[in-house]
C-alpha cells in the first residue's frame, strides 16, 4: 500500500502542494515466524522518533489519522509535542492498533455507536465520510438505466474485495432472479468475460433487463440512488452509503480482514437494515431465496427505512469541523453522541 499512496501523491494534480514522508515502520503482513519478527518491533521503535523530528519540522496544527498499526509512531510522537490528534475508526469492531492509539489520541471518531465502548472518554460518532448523493434524482437516475416506474433493479456489487463469490452465485442464479429483477451486475474486470457469455445464454425476453459492467465510476451513486436491492460486501463505506440513500441490502461479508465486515453487517441486520449471509453459504440458491423474500414491496420498504435511519451523510463536515476546532484549540464540537 506505501507504494500505491507514494505513486498517488506523485499522480496527483495539485502534487506540487502535497508532501510524501515515509516512516521506517511497515505493515504487519507476515504471518508466522519471519526475519521481520525480530525487524518490526526495531521498525516501530525507530519509527517513533523520526515521526517526532518530522511533526518539528512541519509543526502541524492537528494531526489526523485511521488509525492501524502504521499511525501508532505519528500518534506517539504527536502527544509527546503536543499536537492535538483524532483519529477515526471506520468499523464497528476497531483493530488491536487503533485501540491502543485510541488511548494516547485527543479524540476518536467512529462510525457506528456501539463502536464508543471501545475508546470511553474521548470518543463521538461521526459516520463514514462517503461520496454526495445531493441533488440526485431518483425518477433520473432509473429513468437513465432504462427502468420503468414498476421494475425493481437489484444491483449487485462486491466493493474492492473478492468479487468472485458474488459474482458467481449471482450468473448462476442469473435466469431465476430476471424473472422478478432487472440486474446491474459490477462484475470487476475480471468478471466479465463470463458475465458476457452469461449475457448471450439468456432467452432473448430476458436479455435486456441484465447489464453487466465492471465497474461504475462516476455513475455510481445514480445506480445507488436507483437501486431497489442492493447485493455487496460490508466494509465500512458500503454500509455508509446504503444508509445514506435508504437502500435495503443483502450483504455478503468478506470473511477475512481481521472478520471487520462481519461486525459491519450484524450491526446493520440487528437494526433491521440489512439481511446477512456469511461467505461461504452465498450461492445461487441463496441469492435467490433472499432476493425473492425482499421482491414484496413491504418488508423491502421497511429495511430501507431502517437504513436510512442509520444514515450520516454529513460525515466528512463532522469530522473537518472537529478537526478544524483541534488545530484553533476549541472545545469539541462532538460530545459522544449516538
């Protein structure tokens, strides 16, 4: 990942205004015994006084950060000068280093409210800072996917992670659900060749109400807002943004990665927002059964409603003001609230 965020800073259009530093400390992606179990722990160490030369030098006012293992020499180094931190965790259950950087930040953000149990006394929720779906029109944006007022879309998505799950329950159930759905299928670029010929196989009466991309960019919040159904992971932006645009899902979490997603969707499925299906009991079959339970327009309205209610669109506002009133040495804007 250091590599992808050094080689973003050096892309970027306004490159000449950004700063790229980078700490001695890595990541913790070996497992078992290594050289670099010996390595990380001196990394770490190493790292903590050459992030309290860097924060000197650059004297910031506030320091923000996600926390995770990388942050924990900028947090450190940051209360040992002074500099105000807040730290934001986006899942319901927070990593082993975010906890410990939760104890020697000023404040923690988090995502959803059962998440403050885990950092008592300095900790607010400030939701997940997502894309803006102001000003855009629901009649619109069917209306460009070439939906009716009385077709339901159902559109299936697998985020950054592992689409191959879902993309192979949902061409295996693909016949089945055009029946009652018509289907926006992101099926990343490795998904499509077969998502094509799944396309050519399909009766010519059902052909049309299947599009297969590999992935939505810009138009992704339209298909959002249009969405009746949505299939997809449960990582902490997803879930943001279905609850933001009130959309019912059937959420399918990535099984590794520390199990976050999981925690994710029972959060949203305790609330009556979300239906939960573990990975390795998502198939075909599944799909469609669940698919079919949320087709009636009742219980399908009633779990948008309760994702709605979760929605905190003006995260990203949250956390700048919050931030704004560390670095001017103001009292909290957020008190804790749920």
């Amino acid at each position: 990942m250091r590599g992808f965020e050094r080689d973003l800073v050096a892309s970027h259009p306004l490159r000449s205004l950004l700063r790229y530093h980078q700490l001695t400390v890595r990541s913790l992606r070996t497992a078992g015994l290594s050289v670099h179990t010996v390595l990380d722990p001196a990394r770490l160490a190493a790292s903590v006084p050459q992030a309290w030369w860097l924060l000197g030098r650059i004297r910031p006012a506030a320091l923000f950060t996600t926390g995770g293992y990388l942050a924990l020499p900028l947090v450190l180094a940051a209360r040992s000068r002074g500099v105000p931190t807040l730290v934001w965790e986006g899942n319901v259950q927070p990593g082993r280093a975010t906890r410990a950087i939760g104890r020697y930040a000023t404040r923690v953000a988090v995502s959803f409210p059962p998440t403050l149990d885990a950092f008592p006394g300095n900790s607010f929720v400030s939701g997940t800072p997502i894309r803006s779906f102001d000003g855009i029109d629901r009649d619109a944006a069917r209306h460009a996917l070439g939906l009716g007022a009385d077709d339901r879309l159902l559109l299936v998505f697998g985020g950054s992670q592992a689409v191959a799950r879902l993309n192979g329950a949902t061409l295996g159930a693909l016949e089945r659900l055009l029946a009652d759905w018509h289907v926006l299928h992101l099926a990343g670029d490795d998904g499509m060749a077969d998502a094509g010929a799944a396309r050519q196989a399909l009766p010519d009466a059902l052909r049309s109400r299947y599009t297969a991309e590999p992935f939505l960019t810009d138009r992704m919040a339209d298909a959002l807002v249009a969405a009746d159904l949505v299939v997809g992971r449960a990582g902490s932006s997803t879930c943001a943004e279905l609850a933001a645009v009130g959309a019912a899902s059937i959420l399918v979490p990535y099984p590794y990665a520390g199990a976050h997603q999981r925690y994710n969707a029972r959060y949203l499925e305790d609330e009556g927002a979300a239906v939960v299906v573990d990975d390795a009991e998502f198939d075909a079959d599944r799909l469609v059964a669940e698919a079919s339970t949320l087709r009636d327009d009742g219980p399908r309205s009633a779990m948008a409603a309760a994702a709605r209610r979760l929605g905190r669109p003006d995260a990203a506002r949250v956390l700048a003001e919050e931030l704004v009133a560390l670095a001017e040495r103001r009292d909290p804007v957020s008190r804790g609230s749920t």
